[in-house]
C-alpha cells in the first residue's frame, strides 16, 4: 500500500499495489478502484445513470430498514451477527449500514459506480464497513465471504445469470447468498408500457433531464398512493378492487422524495430485465445452492436465498 494522504483510520488517497498481478490499483477520496478494464458503452450507461441517482439521492431513510429486511427474508438481523459480508452493488450504502449495524463482523459493499461516493459518506464512521468500486463481474476478493448479497442489481447486468454465478463465487462453502431481483410475472404493464420509454427515451437522455420528466409521474404516482393504496391498507375490500396493490400497499407510506427517486430509478437504467421464477431457481441451481428458498415478493418481484454447498 502506498500513502499519500491519510485521515484519522482512512487512506483517503495512495494506491494498493498487487504482488501477485503485478498490478496497482488507485484509492481515491477513500475508496480503492478496482475497475480493471476500460468500461464497455453498456457498462458507462448504467454506471452514469445509477452515478447520478445515488449521489442526488444520497441520504439514508427510515424506510430502509424495513425494505432491506422484507428484500433479504427469510433472513433476519441475527443472521448477520459476525459474518463476513459482501453487498454486491450497494448503490449509496444504505444496506451496508444496515449489516453493520445488525452485528456484522466485516461488511465490504462494492458498486460500479460513483455511488461508491455517497456509500463511502453515508458509512465512513463505521470502522468495520468498507467501500470499493468494482465490477460484479470482476470482484478483486480472494477470501471467500460468509453472507453475500445483491438487491436490485443482478437485474440490471448484461447477463443476469452471470453476475448472479460471479456473485455465488464469492461466498464460503455453508455461507449465505441472498437476493432481490424484478420478477417477470406481476410486472406485465411495466414490460409493456414503461419499459419501451425507459429503453428508447429517458435511460438515453442526461440524468437531469430524465429527473424532470419523472417529476409529473411521481406526482401522479403520491396523489394516488395516498388517495387511494394508503387507505387501502386496512381496508381489503378497496385493496382487492386495486391493480398492483401489494406493491402500491407496500410502498404507499413513503415521502414524496422516496416516490419520486423510485420513479427516476425506474426510468433511468439502460438494461433492465424482468426474470421468471424459473429462471431465479435455475441461477440457484446452477450454482449448486442448497436450501433453496424462492419467494414472491409484493406481487412482482422474487426473493432468493440459499447456502452454497459445503464440499
Ligand atoms: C438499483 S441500484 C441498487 C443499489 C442498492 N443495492 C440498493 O438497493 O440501495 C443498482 C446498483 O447496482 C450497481 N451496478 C450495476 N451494475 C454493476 C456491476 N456490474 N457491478 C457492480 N455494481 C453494479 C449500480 O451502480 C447501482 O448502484
């Protein structure tokens, strides 16, 4: 490691270098670059994209709690208790504060992008928590993790299935792998009508500009979630009546800011893609998962989780 400027615990700039590989590596403003490879043109757009998101939407909320836990179930905090863990694309860290503060023993969270910044910020505090930007697909590890983790990202890769093989790779014969990915049943209206836009127009354009045109969707979106879902939380025979409304339910509680950031989220990936039960379970089974448990969450996404063979 060479050190060029240090605060209090953190090399905040230097540069690791690889006796192996014959490699150095840069850390800049506190967080080792491991990014090996030139990024392809798929690979800027997401990183641009989910880059701006999570660096103008950077702070931490009451929500995350309970997001995480309903995203990971049946894992609960206690599963976290002095593992070692990886958080494969941890976007601005709010998961990686959340294992840490469950009792993890090491928590490493690695994204792609400059949302690497806003997670660096939001967990700097925390001695055991560590931030690198990398690639899923190209992960700089060579001790195996005992938990490890992916919400919201395998979805997003060039081939799913890869990065989610890439992800298994990682975790300690007996660990745990946990993840969270848009499911393809449920999600039918989305296919048809969002996603064309999102394709052909607002991943396309500067992430300022797609910022403004979620704008009236996300209005829309708040006026109808406490018009009509929030009250529909109690009351089953309006539920029932409702499209989506496990979702919607779900996500009804939120602040504006937490609809409108869900909006833009939706809107701004260039690669998003929709996965079958069948195909989730096979990603499992390729990788020679066992205890497999595979779960539909909130009507139009699947929840995953496993223990990776012990031989
Ligand atoms: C929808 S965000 C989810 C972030 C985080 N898991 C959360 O739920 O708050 C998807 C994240 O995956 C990251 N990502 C996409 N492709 C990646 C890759 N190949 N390697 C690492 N991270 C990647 C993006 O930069 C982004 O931060």
């Amino acid at each position: 490691m060479l050190t060029e400027k240090v605060e209090g615990a953190e090399v905040m700039e230097g540069s690791l270098v690889c006796p192996n590989c014959a490699s150095t590596f840069p850390v800049i403003r506190g967080i080792p670059r491991f990014l090996r490879q030139a990024l392809n043109a798929e690979q800027k757009a997401t990183a641009a994209a989910f880059g701006y998101e999570w660096t103008h939407y950077s702070q931490l909320t009451e929500a995350d709690r309970g997001e995480f836990l309903a995203w990971i179930s049946p894992l609960t905090p206690a599963d976290f208790k002095d593992e070692v863990v990886l958080d494969a694309g941890c976007g601005k860290g709010r998961h990686i504060y959340l294992a840490a503060q469950f009792g993890a023993r090491t928590v490493v969270g690695v994204d792609l992008s400059d949302a690497v910044e806003a997670a660096f910020r939001n967990t700097r505090d925390l001695p055991n928590v560590h931030v690198i930007q990398a690639d899923i697909l190209d992960l700089p590890f060579h001790n195996p993790f005992s938990l490890a983790y992916s919400i919201g990202v395998i979805h997003h890769l060039p081939v799913p299935k890869q990065g989610f093989l890439a992800l298994s790779s990682h975790v300690r014969p007996g660990g745990r792998i946990s993840t969270w990915v848009y499911g393809k049943e449920g999600n039918r209206w989305i296919e048809q009508f969002v996603d064309p836009v999102r394709k052909n127009v607002t991943s396309r354009l500067p992430g300022v500009i797609t910022r403004c045109l979620s704008f009236p969707p996300a209005v829309l979106l708040y006026a109808g979630l406490k018009l009509l879902y929030a009250p529909a939380r109690t009351r089953p025979a309006l539920k029932n009546s409702l499209p989506y409304a496990d979702y919607l339910c779900s996500i009804s509680e939120y602040t504006f800011a937490e609809n409108f950031w869900n909006v833009f989220d939706q809107l701004v990936a260039p690669t998003a893609y929709y996965h079958s039960r069948e195909e989730v379970t096979d990603w499992f089974n390729t990788a020679g998962i066992q205890q497999v448990k595979i779960e539909r969450h909130n009507g139009n996404s699947w929840r995953g989780t496993g223990l990776m063979p012990l031989a």
